[in-house]
C-alpha cells in the first residue's frame, strides 16, 4: 500500500517520458554511411557500370563472331 501511488506515479508519468526522450535519443544519432563510405560507393558503381558495358561489348562481338557460343558455355 505504501508503495502503490509512487509506483503508479512512475508508471504513468515518468516511464512514458523517459521511453520516449530513449528513442528519440537513439534517432539522433548518426545513422547511415560516412562521407568516405559514400564516396567509395559512387566510385565503385562507376566501376561496375564501366565493367557492365564491356562485357556487353564483348558479349556482342562474340555473338557476332560465335552465335552459338552462349550455349557452349552454359
């Protein structure tokens, strides 16, 4: 009985608050890539992209040059 109304008090007032100042704490915080992370991200896609185009390149002279070659290597 004598801890009953402090108890209900936390629960009511003071555990709400302090779940909610938790979370908005916690979304602060910095989330995501650094700046470096990011730029080595683009200059890694810009690599791909640059792969990607010569193996189409090559694909198509290949199919020019072997129009079966795709079926040999599968």
């Amino acid at each position: 009985m004598l801890w009953e109304a402090p108890i209900i008090l936390f629960m009511v007032i003071v555990a709400p608050i302090w779940i909610i100042m938790h979370y908005r704490s916690l979304g602060n915080k910095q989330t995501g890539i650094s700046e470096a992370e990011h730029q080595r991200l683009l200059e890694l896609t810009k690599i791909a992209d640059t792969m990607m185009e010569r193996i189409e390149t090559l694909e198509s002279i290949l199919d020019k040059e072997t129009p079966n070659w795709r079926e040999k290597h599968e």
